[in-house]
C-alpha cells in the first residue's frame, strides 16, 4: 500500500517536472516581444538625443585658426587643421573688390577690403563658430569670427565690429541667422552715426 502511494507520488511530482519548464517557455514566448519593444525603443531614444547634442555641439564648436590672406572685407583664407581653406563670414556683405566683373568692384569695397587687413592681420590667431550650413556653393566654409574664445560676449564678433563700424552691411542669409538681429541693430546705429562708408553720401544713397 505504502509502495503504491510512493509511486503515485513519484508520478506526481514527474509530471510537474514536466509541466513547469513548458509553462515558464510559454510565459517568456508570450512576453518576448514586449521585452523587444521596449529594448528598441530605448535604443532609439538613446540614439535621437545623442544625435542631437552632436549636432548641438557641432554647432558651438570653437576651431582655432591663423588668418593666410585676406580676400576682400567679407572673405578670408585661414589655415584649418594644416589646411588652407577659404572662409565666408556669416551675416554680412562687404561692397566688392575682386570680383571678376570689375563692374561690381568699387572704391567702397577697397576701403572694406583695407578695413579687414588692418584687423585681421596675417599670422593671427582666431576662432571660428558655425550656424545651420557648413559650405557655400561655391565650397567656402561659412562661419562666425571671434577675435576672442569668449563667444558669449558679442563684441569680440569681427562681423559684429565691422557692420558697427560701417564697412559692411548685415544680411539674413536662411537659415543662417544666429547673430542676425545683433547684426542688424548694429547696421541702424552705424546709420545713424553715419560711421564708416556710411558717411559716404554715394554709399549711403546707394545702399538704405
């Protein structure tokens, strides 16, 4: 009898040996998918907020560089990473001097020409800042000039100095447009004191 009720239990506890492994399958099988899901959703999380401090930090990153030449007021070449490269300031148009239709050139853009060498002198040491496009279509690097790494302080803004001191006028190039109503403040007061080439009666017909 005892012997009986032995195996009857022995066959109990062998068919739940059996049942509990296909149950916890089961459970695992059924859940999986949930357990993807929010494994995928993480990642992407993860990866659209990485992406956007990168673009973020792209954006504000300070590059140091030696001014080569000067092209004209509003375009430079410096020497980046060894490299020379071209660069065209950001926010402002400078009268022209060398372009390739001598119609276009005029005495205003070699006094805006003359301004930029006095100040950005060869040899010199300054920082570039980027906004939403890096080039031009004409391969230029488009970028902010600091004469200062403290890019918090809108005074060291070589385009900001030169639209305030009239030898360039500020413009809103889409979407670059970070230090565009600095720019454009800077403009009026230059009118308005008639700083510069705005002191020029032909300049200031031509151009307000």
């Amino acid at each position: 009898m005892n012997k009986n009720k032995k195996t009857e239990k022995s066959k109990y506890l062998n068919l739940n040996d059996n049942i509990r492994p296909r149950r916890d399958n089961k459970y695992f099988l059924k859940h999986r998918w949930i357990f993807s899901f929010i494994a995928v959703l993480v990642i992407f999380i993860l990866s659209f907020y990485g992406l956007k401090n990168n673009q973020k930090t792209d954006s504000d990153k300070i590059v140091a560089v030696v001014v080569e030449e000067v092209t004209d007021g509003d375009t430079i070449v410096v020497v980046m990473n060894g490299l020379s490269q071209r660069v065209r300031m950001i926010g402002i148009d400078a009268p022209e001097s060398v372009s390739p239709n001598e119609e276009e050139n005029s005495e205003y853009g070699k006094e805006a020409a003359l301004y930029t060498e006095q100040r950005l002198s060869v040899g010199m040491t300054v920082y570039l800042t980027f906004d939403e496009e890096r080039y031009d279509q004409y391969g230029r690097l488009l970028a902010y000039i600091w004469l200062n790494e403290n890019t918090s302080d809108i005074n060291y803004l070589y385009q900001f100095q030169m639209v305030k001191d009239g030898y360039a006028q500020a413009i809103k190039y889409e979407p670059n447009t970070k230090y565009c109503n600095f720019l454009f403040s800077a403009m009026e007061e230059a009118f308005e004191k008639q700083n510069g080439l705005w002191g020029t009666e032909g300049f200031c017909a031509d151009n307000h």
